[in-house]
C-alpha cells in the first residue's frame, strides 16, 4: 500500500496527498507539491488542477460503498 491518499471532496476536486507524478499524454511531467487538487468537474483552466470553478457548478457527492454493513 503507497502512502498516498486521494480524498473525493464533497461537489469538488480530488484531493491528493503523497508523492506523485502526474504527467500528460506526452510523458511531461507537471510541477506538483505533496498536496494537490486534481479537478473532476472538467470546468478548470488549469486542468488537470482544479483552480476553484467547480464552486456552485458541479453537484457529485460520491460515496464509497460500505462493505461492513
Ligand atoms: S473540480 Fe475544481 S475546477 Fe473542477
């Protein structure tokens, strides 16, 4: 199991805490920090980060299922 933790916010981005690389389709790599906020929405200018867009514009809650119950 990696150290890194992806948290599907509430009606926005995921966010992401660990060391990763996120590279495009070309292999370039992004300047990233140890914490940061990919965007699920698909309204950001500065994709793939979220840059706050999706506030008031995008209603996702997803939810893990329980698998406990
Ligand atoms: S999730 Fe924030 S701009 Fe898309």
């Amino acid at each position: 199991m990696s150290n890194v933790k992806i948290k599907v916010m509430d009606k926005g981005p995921l966010m992401v805490n660990g060391d990763v690389e996120v590279i495009d389709m070309e292999g370039n790599i992004f300047d990233t920090k140890s914490k940061i906020a990919l965007c699920r929405c698909g309204e950001s200018d500065n994709k793939p980060f979220c840059d706050g867009t999706h506030a008031g514009n995008f209603e996702d809650c997803a939810r893990a299922a329980n698998l406990n119950v």
